[in-house]
C-alpha cells in the first residue's frame, strides 16, 4: 500500500545516503565532481593514483565543493601469509586455472614468447632483454620488475601482475608500507581492500595489517563517529539534494 504523505519514521541518522563513484572518464569527473563523497580507484602506481586523486578534487572545487568532500581510494587485493613463499603458493592454489590463459596475456605485456610448459623455470635472462612493454598495460612495468628477480614463470603469475589492482603477497608489513606509501605521496585518502578469499583472508588483513598501521599513527584505534558518512568525512546533507 502506497503512502500519500510523509512515513511516520525517523530520518535516518547518515542523513542522505554516502554516494561512491567508480569510473574515470571526464564524464565521470563531472558527475563525481558535483555529487560523489568517495571515489574507488584503479590506478597501479603512485604517480597515477596521485593525478587521478588531484583530477576528482579539482573537479569538486570547479563545482564550488572543498576538495576534502571528495575522497580517493584505490584498490588493493592481498593475500597475506607468514612469508613470501607461503603467499605464493595460497595464490598458486586459488588462481592457477587461469595460469594457461594468462600466460599469453603477459606474453603481451613483455613482448616475448612463453612457453605454457616451462612454468616452473625462470623467464631467461636473455628473454627479459629483448621484453618490450605494452604501452597500452599499464601492469607491464611490474610484471617485468619481477620477472628480472628470478621468480619463476608460475610465481611471476601468482604475484598478480595480471589482476585488477595492485596485489600485495606476503606478510601484513607488505601491505602496510604499500598503503602507507600511497598515502603519505598523496595518491589515497584511503583504501578498497579486496582480500583473496573472504573467508580467512578478512581476518589475516584485519590480524596482520591493521596493527601496523596502527603502530604507525596511520588507523584509527577508536571511531570518532557513528556513521559512515562520519567515518568518510562527508559533510551533513539532509533532504532534497540542492545540486539535482
């Protein structure tokens, strides 16, 4: 049954609800600009995760906002375990049936042949020579960095050189140096964390990397606030939105 006038409800205490925004185009600058609290970003280096934040709060002030209302954080995926090793083989175990297919994918980044049979050796040294990064992927630069370190052809693939995001494999302190990096250079307000497996993997990130930012002044220990939109740093907005 529909109502005719107002519902004998409370508002809700975040007010309005906190509007995230995904995408980069200068289409969704603008549309980011005038309405989006926060901002998920892809971005693979510090550099660009810098000029995509400076280009959302340079559209918010073009809108007559403070370039604060506007938050910028860039994904992360992690797979946090003891050591390198043991991260390695986690991510060899949940993500080695699409090894095949991406094999020839980072053939393309690199701009050499790879041969699906040799998997358990290293890329050969004369190989990386003649690589050829993709100007078109901008995850080719890493890949190569760690391809030259030695790994093999398998641990290449299972440092996620060829997933979404950055991805972090090994111990929290890892994650930790990565985030605080990102942000103390001003690329990140904050961070969209995506852990291999939600199951056990929520619990390493929040066990094995929160209390090292916290160590570092970098997390909070207590919330300040009660809301989301406390939490983000939105600023109070009730009712009918002025801007629409």
């Amino acid at each position: 049954m529909g109502s005719r006038g107002p519902l004998y409800i409370p508002p809700s205490e975040q007010g309005q609800p906190v509007i995230f925004h995904a995408g980069g185009s200068p289409n969704a600058h603008e549309l980011a600009g005038r309405f989006a609290n926060v901002v998920i970003g892809a971005a693979f280096t510090i550099e660009d995760a810098r000029a995509q934040r400076n280009a959302f709060r340079e559209s918010a002030k073009s809108f007559g906002r403070k370039p604060d209302e506007i938050k910028y954080i860039p994904g992360l995926m992690t797979t946090i375990a003891k050591d390198r090793r043991a991260a390695l083989d986690r991510r060899i175990q949940l993500t080695e049936h699409q090894f095949p297919q991406r094999i020839g994918y980072l053939q393309q980044m690199l701009g050499i042949p790879l041969d699906p049979s040799d998997l358990d050796k290293p890329i050969s040294k004369s190989l990386l020579e003649n690589a050829r990064l993709s100007r078109y992927d901008p995850r080719s630069a890493n890949a190569l960095k760690i391809a030259k370190e030695g790994w093999s052809l398998r641990d290449i693939l299972a440092h996620g050189v060829i997933d979404y995001h950055p991805v972090i494999v090994g111990p929290g302190v890892e994650a930790a140096d990565h985030m605080q990096s990102w942000f103390e250079a001003g690329a990140a307000d904050g961070f969209w964390v995506s852990p291999d497996v939600n199951a056990d993997g929520i619990d390493a990130f929040v066990n094995e990397v929160v209390p090292v930012l916290q160590e570092r002044g970098l997390f909070h220990k207590e919330y300040e606030g009660n809301t989301l939109r406390e939490h983000v740093g939105a600023p109070e907005q009730y009712g009918i939105d002025p801007r629409v």
